[in-house]
C-alpha cells in the first residue's frame, strides 16, 4: 500500500468542489445547449456548412444527416428472430523484460440468435505473434499501437467473417463491435506503409458486409465526444467569431458533451442521424462508408451507436440496428449482451497469461535455451509463479 | 451400465473433484457411489457436492426483470464450464478384492469417472466399513450422503428391507455415543424404508 | 436326467456341512466377569431376551476348546449408551426397533459356570469326564444353548451306574441321569414341603437303586406307600417295588391286619419282644415320652436290676398291682434306690407299649436275623407300619430299634472283611421319613442316625433321609448329607437348611424358591457333577416298562407271541 489516503484528502475534497462547480455550470449551459438544438432543428444545409468550414473541420463538428434535429425516434419492432453477431478482441502486449519477446492476440466472437431459445454459438481465436516481420516490422520492434491497430483489425476480420458464414437467406443479421466503427490509426507510431495497409484491410471487411448485405454498427459505451455541441456552438456565433475559437474548452461549452445533450431521449429512443466529424471519415468517405451516429437510450445510460452510410441510408437496416442494440441492451443493465459475452471471450486473464507464459518456457527449455537467456525480472517472476504453483 | 460422469479437475488422497459439462437426469446423482480406474486399480467415491459456481454476471442476470431464454442456455451451456462434482473417497479396488480404506494413491487429473450402480454398487456395499470414512467429515451433509447412497444400494436389492436394517445396525453401533445423530439417520432410512 | 447330474456333482463339491455344532443356537459372546461372580454375556441379536430362563444350560466355547458348562443364574436388560434409558428411541416404528434391538440395547445373562468338558480326545476314557472349572473362558467367547450331548455328557448316559430322575427344564429330549454308586456312597436327602412330591422322588430314587443293584435297601415304610401299590394323589393307584421287582424286594410289616386289608403281600410279621428291647431303643423317645433325664438314668437303673425281662417286669407291675408279694421293685423303693414319682411316671409312660401289638413279651424269632438273612440275599426290605404309622412313637421305636442292631452288625461285619479278607457286606441304605425326628439337634450326637450319617461310608450304611423339614435336621448331620434331592421348599430356614455346605448357593437358592410345587426338584450334591433343576421323571408305566416290569395285558401278548414263536422257528423272546 503506497497510496497515503491522509495525504490526498485535502486534494478529494477540493476535487468534490471543482466537481460540483462543473456540474453548477453544465447545468447552466445545457438549457442554452438544447435551445440551439431547437432552434437548429431543421436548418440542415446550414449546419453543414458550417461543419465543412475550416473552424468546423478544426473543431472536429458533427454533420447533420436529413432528420430533423431535435426529434426522439422511436425503435421499430425487432423482427422475431435476428443473429446477433458480435466480436472483441484483448491482446498480451510485447514486453522487453518477460521471458521473451512475443505478443498475442485474442478475438472471441458470438452468434445470437435472437429468438431461437437456443444457445449462443461461442468462439475464440488466438494469435501467437513472434516471427521476426511480426515483432520487428520495418526493422523496429514492434510498439503497443501497432498490437492495438493489429488487434482493432482482427475483431473486423472475426467479425466479419462469422457474420458472412451466416446464411443470408436467414434471419436477418447485424454484426455489433465494441467501439467506435471509425477507427483513427496514429501514424506516427506506426511502420511505413503500415497504416495504409491496416486501414485497407478494415475497409475491405466493411466491404464485404456490405456486398453480404448485412447491418453493421459500433457500439461506443459512454462517450465522451462533443461533436454535436462543438456544431451547434460555431453555428450560433458570427462568422468572424467562429474564426477565434480553437477549441471548445475555451468557451462556456466546455465539459458540455453531446451525451448530456441528448439526454432528454427515453429508454429505446435515439437521436438524429449525423456523420462523424473527424478527419479520418474521409478515408470511410472514399470507399462509401462514412461513419454516422446516432445516441441511443440504453435503458439506463446514452450510447453512442456508429453505423456506414450505406446502413445509415436505409431505413430498415437503419431500424435493424436500432432495435437490434437497444433490445441487447435492455435485458443486460443498459449494454449489449453480447459485447459482455465477447470480451468475456476475448479477455485473457492474469493466470490464463502465466499459464501460457509457463509453457512457452517449458517449449524454450525444450529446445535448449538456458535460463540465463531469460532476463533477471522475468526470473524474479517466474520464481515468483512457481511457489504458487506448488 | 457405467455413464461416464466427467473428468478429474483436483484429486487427493480423501477427496477429489470432477469436472463435467452439463447436468443430465442420472448424473452426477447426490449419494451416488462412482469409480476412478488408476492404473490396474479403481478408486471409489462418493457423490457429495455437486457445485456451480456463481460470477457476477450471473448474478447481475439473476435480477433482471426479464431473462431471455438465450441468456439461461449461454449462461449455462457456455459459461458455466465446468459443472464441479465433489467426490469423497471411500474405498477402492485391488485385484479382485474391495477395500473399505484410503488409496495409497489417488486418481490423477483428467482420469475419468464413472457411475457404479447394479452388481458394482451391490458388490462394494456389502460390507460397511467404509461408514466411518463418511461419517468422520463433520465438513460435509455426511448423514445425508450416508442415507442417500444406502438408499439406492438397498434399491439395487431384492431384500433392500433388510440391507437397510443391516445397515442400521451397524451405524447403531458406531454412533452409540451420539444417540441424536443416530436417530437422526436411522429416519432417514427408515423414511424410505 | 442331466438336470440331476448336475445338481449331485454341484453338491459333492461343496465343503462337508461344518458338524452339528452349526446347528446349535449360538446365544451371545461372554463380555465380562469372574470365577467367583459369574460370566456377563452379551446376548446376540437373534436371541430373543424372553426366551431365556434361569436355570437353564448353556455352554461356552472357550478359547481352548474347552467347553464351560454353565447355568443361566440372571436375565437383564442392558444398553451400550446409559442415555438410552432416558430417551427411549420411538419403537412404535418397526424399522427403528428391529435396528435398536440388539445393537443399541440387548440382552445380557448372567452364567455361572460350573463345569468345564475338555475336548474329548477319544483315547483317554477320562478325557470326557467333566471336572469342576477352576478358570474362566476368554472375553468375547462364543455361548450357546447346551445340547442334549453336552448335558448327557455332564450327567450321563443311562448306563449300569446312572439312572435316569428327570429332564433338565424346557429340554424333553435330554435326561438327567444321577450316579447311583455315588448317592449310595454317603447319605442322602430328599427335601420339600408336603404336596410336593418326595415320595414319588423316593420311589424312584429307591426303584434305580433296586434296578441297578446297586446297594440293598431297608425302607421303614411309614405310610405304607413303597412295597404294594398305593394310591397317588391323582386316585390312580401307582405301583409299589415289590409289585415292580418281584423276587427282589420283601415286604415285611408291623401290621399284618392293614397290609392285608391293602391286598399287600407280606413275607414275614415283624413281633419285637419286651426282652429285646434296651433303655437305649427307649431312649429315643425321650422327647416324645416326655422322659426327664432322672426318669432315664432309672430305665438304665432298672435293666440292670430287672434284667431282660425289665419292662416285662415294668408294666406288668403296673397292671397288676399287690398281686404276689413284695416285688423286685418294692424291694428298690424300699432300698430307696428308686424314687416313687419316678418309678410311677415310667410305668406310666411305657404303657403305652402295650398298646403296640407287634410288641410280644417274648418272641422267638430273630427279626434282625431275619432282615439281615434277606439283606445278605441281596433282597430289599421294606417295612410296612400299618397303623402304626401314625403313631410317631411306634415308628421311631422300631426304626431305632432295627437300624441300632443291624448297624451293628454291619460293623462287625465289615471289621470281620477287613481281618479275614471275607467279603464286605452289601452296602446297605436305610430310608427313614420324618427325620427330623431322629435327627434333632438334641438327639442327633447320640443316636445311631447321626452316627450313620457322619460315618460316611465306613461300614457301608448309608441313609437316605425324607424329610419336609430339613431345618429340624442337625447342622452337622446335614452337611454330610451328600446328595440332596429338594422339591419346593418355602420357608426360608428349610432352604438355609438345605444349602449347608454348598458354595454358590446363592443363586441356586433363587432357583429353589421358583420351583413349581409338582415335578420339579434340584439336584445338588455327590451324585451329579452339578446341581441341576430337572422336570422329574414321571413314576409310571415308563418307568416300569424300563425297570424290567411288564404289565398284564403286555404280558398276555408277550405270552401268545412267545407261543407262536416257540410254533413257528423264530427265537424265544423270553419274559424278562
């Protein structure tokens, strides 16, 4: 126990009044906030031009689609049987000091067939990754945010692939990942070519779900984003205004996000369709996937929901999506059953890693690496794991 | 007929622990007497626990207003693996002969167990000695395990009747001091006697 | 038929049947106890706690082999846990009671044992012989109910020495046989209160010992019952010996009159004269007459002076008064040798003789002679009382009066054999009844019965004493009393009496009190290894039939078959 509690009490009850003075000024602005959603309502071609100007590009504004604003919709009927899928992935990191370089990669997937009384299909694939292309791509060892990208990458490839073995002929199908369904990859961070070559892989997985003609959405549990707010403050000022502000957290708006906007929506009701207004919705954009939105009422907390254009533009799977979340969300504590299923699959525990790790020792012990050749923390470890073993 | 119950997960000396999948009619059964081959030997036991583990997930669907049909067959077919049997031991086989004492050495993991009912349950209850391995765990229902597995050996019988008295009669004699627990145990017989 | 085949060779494999021992009720294993105490066993849960009984048998299995042959002394109920009393399980319940009974409560019984039979070897005659236990069986050995074989080995088979009494209780099939050698060997008792059956025991007893020859025996028949056939209590008339051992058993009687109005055939009147008689047969009656010790120091005083014709002198001084002179007794008044009071009371007093008419001024004939002459035939006597029966002072009068005589003539009989190498006399037993009248604690030191009776068997007389008092007997004369037969005895003194000198009597005495009042009786002492309750025998026509005795209709078939076989070519049978 490091953590002195006497010497943070101080700073927790400073915390709890800064708290309270947010939530004093959130409670404020939201009133302004919902009045600009009205007045905004149905000025669509207005607010795009604004999201497209060059403060709404930099201050990352939302789009609206053609719904009117300030609507609640309500979710259609789920159709009596529907396959759920959806798919989660957790990785072991690569780390210098264990007892080798490798990482690993795990994906669980399942199918639920709404409906059928029947037991969902579970599945799990892991990923050992240490061939030398894998942990030293373009000569550098690999880093934590190529693991990620790879890992984002494989629950795409599952879940796009367990969706797609479902016969299309059957209840229809909607492919559910945990997440935002636009996923934004650093660079920098990442080898040559790299980027590129992940993204297309993803892009092409939202290809062919849509060639499958399956409804596909990403699930994104209390998000922070304020895409909507940061729109509707820019459209409110005068041109020239809008000009000065660089970020929303220099004005009244700030800790104001679109969740506490929306929160006027009842349980099963969502907002208005809008796109995604970060720049990586381009990349979507060319190959006709824009990323929209739209907050969904769980039951018990706001979601936001992301869905392609091309789910977004049709009505019914539009609808598909709609019911198919909230109907997962309403019996699971306001959060998709099968997400909590997914990760539960996915996840690699503590022992489960010591397990594995142990036996990668043993197959190294194998083939005559000494112990020696293991650094001394990982031996403080392994010694470590071995008296609980006994 | 022997039905195969599960697959050893934890193994002692006095007791050990099987692993099996779902719950099925006729297994794993409260009281009911199985067997572990190991090596040329079997090892019996006792049927004492059957144990599903509880997670909070489960208990967070357990209070929902509405469980979904699919939520009780995933919970129960996909995450409740495995379905814990406790078995105490009581006995095993050398050569041809049954033994009423401890193993010199117990099953290991992954040995798999099997139910011992018909002429195999007649055979290893014809002697009584191995009440006082159950009688001895104070840590377990062991009157009731005791009641329950004297049961179905009197029911693999054609004079139950009087196995059951016989039965009776011995745990008269080793429970003379304690005349509460005795009585206790003889209505359970009796009750189905 | 292949059915059949099978079946045989199925069964010729099997193992031999385990003897007959299997067979035998297994009662329960010993748990406890000492030689001095007593065995505790555990009943065994089969054993039905109801159907044991005190007194019976029952036989240990000792470690051994040794066989302890025991009797049930107690029954008692018992638990493993004392909290049991207390809260009793619910035994309305049958599978709760069948549990409990035997496990959680039992029985228990407490055994004495008595003798221990070692295993018999077969080439030592005396390996069977049972001898007394001077050790206990192991813990836990096994009990069972005796079996007619172990019995019949304790108390014999009826060979020529033993002789059939009774059946041991709740066991028809097995008989207590006694040793006769051994009754006759020292004196003997039959005990119990009237009703009870001592004669029918006597009979018996006496009807072995003329069957199997083993003494001679001198009955004074007081009430007539022994020699003819005489009427039981049932009113069927049962058999007397001599009807039973025609040519072996001589009835004589004081009272020819009453034997012949009985239909009993008499061989001799016994006539006793005035001039036999000494102050020492007088005596004996000292307590009956009243007789202070001055009035017996003058009977000694006047045979002296009067010479053998004293009481002849005595009475008929009494009768006829001044007739001739001053008589030899007026000359010992005047003398002053003889006080007048006296003199007058004696007079009195043995007026009564005259009215014993077997008693003759002078006899010529020799009744002991006689008795001794038949005796020496091996010829049983048996002395008819008649009337005098009931008249005590007749009884005791002639009884002492012949067995002071022929007593010594036994002495000097037996001295003569053990001088000259003659043969010894045949051991001879003399019955008396009521005597507790001879033997008073008073009397006994000095009468010949007492003297028989702590003689043992030195001059071969033995008594065999009937009595419904034993407690009026002397002390020292009752524990030389060797064998002592004793139906239902109830007055705590009588069963004192009867268990003088036996060790462990305490339990049997518990047995005595619980006899029934018919048939049932206890057998203690030299004649049989152990005291043993039997069912006595029943004084019939079995008892004839195996006496040798063949009754009218029997004999008639007897003859016309005899007849036909002496026509036809198969063998005599013969009558005997």
């Amino acid at each position: 126990m490091t953590l002195e509690l006497n010497k943070v009490t101080p700073q927790i009850d400073h915390m709890g009044h800064v708290l309270a003075g947010r939530a004093a000024h959130q409670g404020k602005v939201l009133p302004a906030a919902r009045a600009l959603l009205a007045a905004f309502a149905d000025r669509q071609a207005e607010l795009c031009l604004v999201a497209e100007s060059e403060p709404g590009q930099r201050l990352r504004c939302a789009s609206p689609g053609d719904e009117r604003l300030d609507v609640a919709y309500a979710p259609p009927a789920l159709p009596a049987e529907v396959t759920i899928v959806a798919a989660d992935g957790s990785q072991i990191y690569p780390d210098r000091h264990g007892i080798a370089f490798y990482y690993a990669i795990n994906t669980g997937s399942i199918v639920f067939r709404h409906g059928s009384g029947q037991a969902p299909e579970v599945r799990t694939e892991p990923r050992l990754c240490y061939a030398d292309d894998e942990l030293y791509p373009g000569g550098a060892p690999v880093s934590g945010d190529l693991v990620s990208a790879e890992r984002t990458l494989a629950e795409m490839r599952a879940l796009a692939q367990v969706t797609l073995a479902e016969p299309p002929a059957g209840p229809p199908r909607v492919a559910l990942g945990d997440g935002p369904l636009l996923i934004w990859l650093q660079r920098a961070n990442l080898p040559q070519g790299r980027q590129e070559r992940i993204l297309a892989d993803y892009l092409d997985c939202l290809d062919r779900l849509r060639l499958g003609r399956a409804t596909v959405s990403g699930f994104v549990s209390r998000p922070h984003s304020a895409e909507v707010i940061a729109l509707l403050y820019l459209a409110q000022l005068k041109l020239a205004a809008r000009q000065q502000v660089k970020s929303l957290a220099e004005t009244d708006y700030r800790g104001l996000t679109d969740r506490a906007l929306f929160g006027y929506l009842s349980p099963g009701e969502r907002s208005a369709l809008f796109v995604r207004g970060t720049a990586a919705n381009l990349d979507f954009r060319d190959r006709g996937h824009t990323i929209h939105f739209f907050y969904l009422n769980t039951g018990s907390d706001l979601a936001r929901v992301e869905v392609p254009e091309w789910v977004a533009r049709d009505p019914d799977r539009l609808g598909l999506a709609h019911a198919a979340v909230y109907d997962q969300c309403r019996c699971n504590n306001g959060y998709p059953y099968v997400l909590t299923r997914a990760d539960e699959l996915a996840v690699i525990l503590g022992e489960e890693r010591e397990a594995l790790e142990g036996m990668i020792m043993q197959a190294m012990a194998r083939h005559g690496l000494s112990l020696p050749e293991l650094s001394r923390k990982a031996q403080q470890k392994q010694a470590a794991r071995w008296r609980r073993r006994r | 007929m022997e039905i195969q119950v599960g697959r050893i997960i934890r193994s002692s000396t006095t007791r050990f622990a099987v692993g099996c999948r779902v719950l099925r009619p006729e297994v794993p059964v409260f009281g009911s007497l199985v067997k572990v081959p190991v090596l040329d030997d079997e090892v019996y036991g006792l049927i004492y626990d059957v144990c599903m583990e509880d997670d909070p997930y489960v208990r967070q669907i357990a209070v929902q207003e509405e469980v979904r049909a699919e939520h009780i067959e995933d919970q129960r077919r996909n995450r409740q693996v495995p379905i814990e049997v406790g078995v105490l031991v009581v006995g095993y086989r050398r050569g041809g002969t049954i033994v009423h004492r401890l193993p010199p050495q117990p099953p290991t993991s992954l040995d798999v167990l099997y139910t011992c009912t018909g002429e195999g349950l007649v055979e290893f209850t014809r002697r009584f000695d191995y009440f006082r391995l159950v009688l001895d765990n104070r840590d377990l229902p062991a009157d009731e395990l005791l009641a329950a597995n004297l049961r179905y050996a009197a029911e693999a019988r054609s004079d139950g009747q009087a196995f059951l008295v016989d039965a009776g009669r011995e745990l008269a004699r080793l429970l003379n001091m304690d005349l509460v627990r005795l009585d206790g145990l003889l209505r359970r017989l009796r009750d189905w006697a | 038929m292949q059915d059949h085949s099978e079946l045989d060779e199925f069964f010729a494999h099997r193992p031999p049947a385990p003897e007959a021992v299997a067979e035998v009720r297994r009662l329960g294993i010993v748990v406890s106890g000492s030689l001095s105490k007593g065995l505790g066993v555990k009943l065994d849960r089969g054993a039905v706690v109801e159907g044991m009984a005190v007194g019976r048998y029952v036989v240990v299995h000792g470690q051994t082999g040794r066989r302890f042959f025991s009797i049930i002394t107690d029954v008692a109920l018992d638990a493993t846990n004392p909290a049991l009393e207390k809260t009793p399980p619910d035994t309305s319940d049958p599978f709760l009671s069948q549990v409990y009974q035997g496990t959680a409560t039992f029985g228990r019984l407490e055994v004495s044992p008595m003798l221990v039979l070692d295993p018999s070897t077969g080439s030592e005659p005396e390996a069977g012989e049972p001898k007394p236990v001077k050790t206990v069986p192991a813990h836990f050995s096994p009990v069972y109910e005796a079996t007619e074989e172990d019995v019949n080995r304790v108390f014999g088979a009826g060979d020529e020495r033993h002789f059939y009494v009774g059946n041991p209780l709740d066991m028809e099939n097995v008989r207590v046989h006694l040793n006769l050698e051994r009754l006759v060997e020292r004196s003997s008792g039959v005990f119990g209160k009237s009703g009870t059956g001592k004669t029918f025991l006597t009979r018996t007893l006496l009807a072995g010992i003329v069957k199997q020859d083993t003494a001679v025996n001198l009955v004074f028949d007081m009430h007539n019952e022994y020699g003819w056939e005489s009427q039981a209590e049932g009113r069927h008339r049962v058999k007397g010996l001599r009807q039973l051992f025609p040519g072996k058993v001589s009835v004589m009687t004081l009272d020819p009159e009453s034997s012949r109005r009985r239909g009993s055939k008499v061989d001799f009147e016994v006539h006793i004269g005035y001039d036999q008689i000494e102050p020492e047969d007088v005596d004996m009656l000292s307590n009956l007459m009243s007789l202070t010790d001055v009035q017996i120091n003058a009977l000694y005083f006047l045979r002296r002076r009067l010479g053998k014709a004293w009481i002849e002198k005595l009475l008929a001084e009494g009768e006829a008064g001044e007739e001739g002179g001053p008589s030899e007794l007026d000359m010992l008044l005047e003398d002053g040798q003889l006080h007048g009071g006296t003199l007058g009371a004696i007079q009195r007093k043995l007026g009564l003789f005259r009215r014993f008419d077997f008693l003759r001024p002078r006899v010529h004939e020799d009744v002991v002679g006689k008795i001794m002459d038949y005796l020496d035939r091996g010829l049983h006597v048996i002395l008819e009382f008649g009337r005098y029966g009931s008249t005590l002072e007749a009884y005791i009068l002639v009884a002492n009066y012949l067995t002071r005589r022929i007593h010594g003539r036994y002495v000097q009989r037996m001295e003569a054999a053990l001088g000259s190498r003659t043969d010894e006399p045949k051991p001879l037993v003399i019955t008396i009844e009521e005597a507790h009248k001879f033997l008073d604690p008073a009397i006994a030191r000095q009468t010949i019965f007492g003297t028989i009776a702590r003689e043992l068997r030195k001059y071969n007389v033995t008594l065999l004493i009937v009595d419904q008092r034993p407690s009026g007997i002397d002390e020292e004369v009752m524990s030389q009393i060797g064998t002592r037969v004793t139906a239902l005895l109830d007055n705590e003194a009588d069963i004192r009496a009867v268990f003088t000198g036996v060790s462990g009597a305490g339990e049997l005495r518990q047995v005595l009190a619980r006899l029934d009042t018919q048939q049932q009786a206890l057998i203690l002492g030299h004649a049989v290894p152990m005291p043993v309750v039997v069912q006595t025998r029943t004084y019939g026509p079995e008892l004839y039939a195996e006496v040798g005795h063949v009754e009218g209709e029997a004999l008639q078939d007897r003859l016309t078959r005899n007849v036909n076989l002496l026509q036809g070519d198969q063998e005599f049978e013969g009558f005997e």
